[in-house]
C-alpha cells in the first residue's frame, strides 16, 4: 500500500482582469531555467515547474503516537483561467525501519518522498491528516502552500488588485493506493472555515494525475464557494434588484465561465468526478445559482424598462 | 484596503475607536477585518467582548504568527468571527446585508520585539493574504514609537504590497499635551515619516495618507454642555481656540484631520463598541458619537479626501 498525502491553496489571482498568456509565464516561473507549461484548451491553464522543499517533522503515525519524518515535499502552482491561482503541496509517505536519518543527498535522490522512520500506519496517518483542522497542517505543508502562493500574488507583473473577495480555501487530501483494489472511492467533505478534505482510495496510479484531479476539485469547490459569497453578500429579494445586480456583477465578469469540471483530465479522475456529480452535486448547486444570478440579471432589465416615465427623468 | 492605527500616548481610545469604527463599517456590507498589531497588550478581545481572548489567545496570535514560524504548520493566524464568537448578545445577531466581522487576535505572553527578517516577510504574506479576503483591514499598532510601526511601514514597501492602498490615522486627545506629541510621531525624529522613508517610502506620498483623528473632544456648542454657565461656555470656547491655534502650529490643522469623536461617558468607561441598541433603546450613549463612528469609516474609504496634494 502507497500513501500520498496532498494539500492545495486556492485563491483569486491579485490581477484586474484575466491574465494574458505571456504574462503567465513570468508570474508563474518559480524556478529560473525551468519552464511554466501552459495549454489554451478547453481552458487556459498554466503549471509551474515543481519545487521541493526539505522537511524533518514529527508526523501522527497511529492513533496518538508520532515518528519522525524526513525528506521533501513537492510544490506546485497552477493559475486557470488567467484568474484563478493555486498552489499545492505534495508527498508520498514511505515507511522504513530503523530511526536514523540519513545523508540529506539520499533524501535528494528521493524528490516527492517522506520517510516515516518508525513503525507507521498509513490508513491511520491519512486519517489524522484529514481530521486535523484548518490550524494544524501535517509537515507544514499549509505553510508550503502560503509560501508558494505569497510568492505569486506579490509579483510585479500583476496589478494587485482583486476582482472577487474571498478567503483562500484549503482542500486537504490523502490517497491510499493499492494495487488488489479494483475502481475508485472517494469521500469528499466540506468542513468549518474553509477547509474540505478529500479521502481518495484506489488502485495502481500516477501520483500526478492524483494531484491533477485535487486541484481540480479545489478550484471548483472554490468557484462555488466564491460564487455563493457573492449571492449572498448581493441581498436577493432585500435590495432593490438594480442594486443586487450591480453587487452580482463581479461573478459575471470573473466567474461564471470558469466552470468546467474535470476539463483535463482522463481515467480515474473522470470517474471520481462522475461519482462526485451525484453527491454532494457540485454541478447541480453551480447551475442552480447561475440561473439564479442570470434571472436576477434578466428581472431588474424587465424592471428597469418599464419604469414610468416620472422617475424615468433620472436616467436621461 | 489597509489602514493603520497608531497614537502617540496610551488611552487616546485608538483601539476602543477603530473597533468601533471597524464595526460600523461592517455594518454597511464591507467585509473587514481588525489585527491586533498591540503586542505589549492586546485588548481588543474586550472591546469585542470574545471571552476566550479578553488579553489575547493562548497559541497561535499574531504575536506568534509572527516570530515563531517554526511551531506555525498553517501559515495563517488564529482568527476569531465576532459575529458568531462575541459574548454580547446584540452583536451575535449578524444583520443582514452586513459584511465579514474578523477579529486577528494578539497573544496573552506578547511583547514587543526587534527588526527581524523572518516576521517582516511574513508580516507582508499576511497583509497580502487579508487584503485578497476583506474590503479593509484595519492595523491597531501599539501607542508610541513600536517596532510594530517600523515592521507595517517596511511591510508596506515591499513590492509585493505595491499598489495595495494604505492608509493611516493617528489618534490623540484634543489637549494641549497629545497635540504636539501626535505631531512628533508624525513629523518628528524616528517619527512615522522619517522611518517610512528608511523603510522606502516616498516622503509626500506618505505624509497625504496620513490623517489624525482627534478623540474625546469637547464641543462648547452641543446640547450636553446646555446647562453650564456663561462663563464656563465663553472658557471652555478660549480653549478650543487655543488649541486650535496649537494644533494649526504643529501641522495636526484641520486639513491634516480626518474626524473628531466626541467626549463619550460609555466610551470612556465602558471601552466596548457602542451599538444601535445603547444608543435608541437604553439612551446612554450618546447619537453624536455614533454619527462620528459612522462618518469616519465612511471617509476611511473615500478616496477624494485622500488624494495627493
């Protein structure tokens, strides 16, 4: 059994409008000599090259007890759309006898990987990793993703200003995979401030694609997030709908055209999606409030062509 | 938006007055937020009446956020809803249409501290981060010269920061001693200017962002001085003249103020938030005061009276 555990940072990239393409790829290289892959289809999406960083930290490896672990956690960021920004932290978690740690270099032949040196017990560490809350995150992997995303938001290239309010979610998830099991399951939960937790377990596959559909779920776990923010924050049926309209209007601008589940992504990600689709129905809560903000749009035109003509002064 | 609180004297009511004002403008549907950058002794735990934090949180503060990054796995501070965490039950009931309430609580063994490079760079992620979150986040820097004030004045030069509008106020007492000591932590020696410019900043830039707002005045002409006698009224007006004179001397004139809150019995004793309900329903604050609550957040946010000269 192989143990992966993950966290991603989603946030709204501090830039006015979408970002063009070849600005991507100076906000998004991390790593001089290294290049940023960028695709257009079916939605803009750049990746930057992976990072590592070292860790020797105290991990939960069964229910109360610790062991240490050692080696280095990957890091990536990836911007879709030219508006959304996230960045993510990743590492597979193998278990070794003895309680030495090594040379740092056998640690540098192993990129990606954290050795738990103890007797270690992965369903039990996945479980700890999911259960913790929003203030404590397995091997600073949350400070990672800060790391990662402060350095992005604070490029040069950008505008600072941001065209959605909303706080940066974290999704956290842990992959148990084994080769006798057979399909996918999936356990996705939204938790108290911000955070949700994916539970993934499944049979032999590439820990990249893994991190591909995390990614994806975050972002549009976000999207719906932000997008229910600005609902409510916009008063339907308190304001007038003019006025509702007008505090509605960055969803229209920033994020109604970003949703596109599983637009990437192939094979067991497609499944894990599908399976998602009918509960909790990600898709069906998004469609259901972008009817709402479209009709909202739709009333307060009608409203506002059939005023009489003593206020209709006003507006000449 | 970020704004700084700062005052040269302890009990100017610069923290009871920017949670306040904090309030009010949560009120009117902006979301913000309130860090209690006080390390020596944070308060505003009190003023929002969150029981937990009355002197600041255990772990995870501000103060630890900031200089023990070791222990902090997150990233992220402690953070407390007001809405949802005060003790008060007028304030529990979120009103509609309002926005987000936050509370960055401080921490209980706070202190200040020295330059240090580590806190000023995260210093920068956190304002980074809370600016992506809230409409205005309001800095409560402790009274005097801190290094709290030389971290946020380096922290807003950073490039990373560039763009992000930052605003300050400076509270003091209309006396004739808070006056010229608001006038030193601006313009004076090792004052904000002289460090802003160490730290980067261009000096006329920002001296325009820098507004002072005057606390527990006295208004000779308000219906609560109606039963003194003459002669008090004709002293208490000589006085205001004089240290309006004062004040046009040390440049803390009328056009370097940003508001005046008057002198408020609730707000001098009780120092906790004054809501609608003190005001209509149990009459003991006074409706001037929340008037000044509400015309200060208002011009927080108006860019017209912030503009360079």
């Amino acid at each position: 059994m192989v143990l992966v555990l993950g966290e991603v940072m989603t946030a709204a990239l501090r830039h006015s409008g979408g970002m063009p393409r070849e600005r991507v790829e100076d906000a998004l290289g991390l790593l001089a000599g290294e290049r940023v892959r960028i695709s257009e289809r079916p939605i803009g999406y750049a990746v930057s090259p992976k990072t590592f960083t070292g860790v020797d930290c105290r991990i939960l490896a069964r229910s109360g007890a610790k062991v240490r672990g050692v080696g280095t956690l990957m890091g990536r960021a990836c911007l879709t759309g030219g508006r959304v920004l996230q960045s993510s932290a990743v590492a597979r978690i193998d278990p070794v006898g003895g309680g030495y740690r090594r040379a740092w270099s056998h640690y540098l032949a192993r990129l990606g990987v954290v050795e738990a040196l103890g007797r270690t017990d992965l369903p039990g560490t996945a479980a700890a990793h999911l259960a913790a809350d929003r203030s404590s995150s397995t091997m600073g992997m949350g400070a990672f993703c800060v790391r990662l995303l402060s350095e992005i938001q604070g490029s040069p290239v950008l505008d600072k200003s941001t065209p959605v309010r909303a706080r940066r979610t974290v999704l956290r998830w842990a992959a148990l995979i084994d080769e006798r099991n057979e399909g996918v399951r999936v356990r996705f939960a939204v938790r108290e401030d911000g955070l949700r937790t994916v539970r993934l377990v499944l049979g032999p596959a590439e820990i990249d694609d893994i991190v591909d559909l995390c990614e994806d779920l975050a972002l549009h776990d976000w999207l719906l997030t932000a997008l229910m923010s600005v609902i409510e924050q916009s008063q339907i049926g308190v304001e007038q709908p003019a006025q509702s309209v007008l505090k509605l209007r960055p969803a229209v601008d920033h994020l109604l055209h970003l949703w596109m589940p599983a637009a990437r992504l192939g094979g067991v990600a497609l499944s894990v999606w599908e399976g998602l689709e009918s509960r909790p129905g990600l898709s069906r809560q998004w469609d259901a409030s972008v009817r709402r903000v479209r009709d909202q749009m739709a009333m307060a035109a009608a409203l506002s062509s059939s005023r009489p003509p003593e206020s209709a002064r006003f507006f000449r | 938006m970020l704004v700084f609180a700062a005052s040269d004297k302890g009990g100017t009511g610069r923290s009871v007055t920017s949670c306040n004002v904090v309030y009010r403008s949560a009120l009117t549907g902006s979301d913000v937020c309130y860090l209690d950058f006080d390390f020596g002794s944070p308060t505003a735990g009190s003023i929002f009446q969150i029981t937990d934090a009355q002197r600041g949180v255990r772990q995870g503060g501000l103060h630890s956020y900031l200089l023990e990054p070791d222990i902090q796995t997150t990233g992220e501070p402690q953070r407390i809803d007001v809405w949802t965490q005060s003790s008060r039950a007028s304030l529990r009931q979120r009103p509609p249409g309002s926005g987000k309430l936050m509370l960055f609580p401080g921490d209980q063994d706070g202190g200040e501290f020295g330059p240090d490079k580590e806190a000023l760079r995260r210093c920068v992620q956190l304002l980074q981060a809370l600016d992506e979150e809230f409409d205005m986040c309001l800095i409560d820097l402790s009274a005097g010269r801190s290094y709290a004030t030389q971290l946020v004045l380096e922290a807003t030069a950073d490039p990373a920061l560039r763009g992000v509008a930052a605003r300050w106020l400076v509270f003091h007492r209309w006396t004739r001693q808070h006056i010229p000591a608001a006038a030193g932590l601006v313009y004076g020696k090792d004052g904000i200017l002289d460090a802003g410019v160490r730290a980067g900043h261009d000096k006329d830039r920002l001296q325009s962002a820098i507004k002072f707002v005057r606390t527990a005045v006295v208004d000779p002409d308000s219906i609560e001085l109606s039963g003194l006698r003459p002669a008090q009224v004709a002293w208490l007006r000589d006085c205001d003249e004089d240290l309006r004179r004062i004040a046009a001397l040390h440049q803390v004139g009328r056009r370097a103020m940003l508001g005046t809150v008057p002198l408020d019995p609730v707000l001098q004793w009780r120092e906790q938030l004054i809501s609608d309900n003190d005001v209509v329903a149990r009459d003991i604050a006074n409706n001037a005061t929340v008037d000044a609550f509400d015309e200060l957040a208002r011009k927080i946010q108006d860019d017209e009276g912030w503009a360079e000269p």
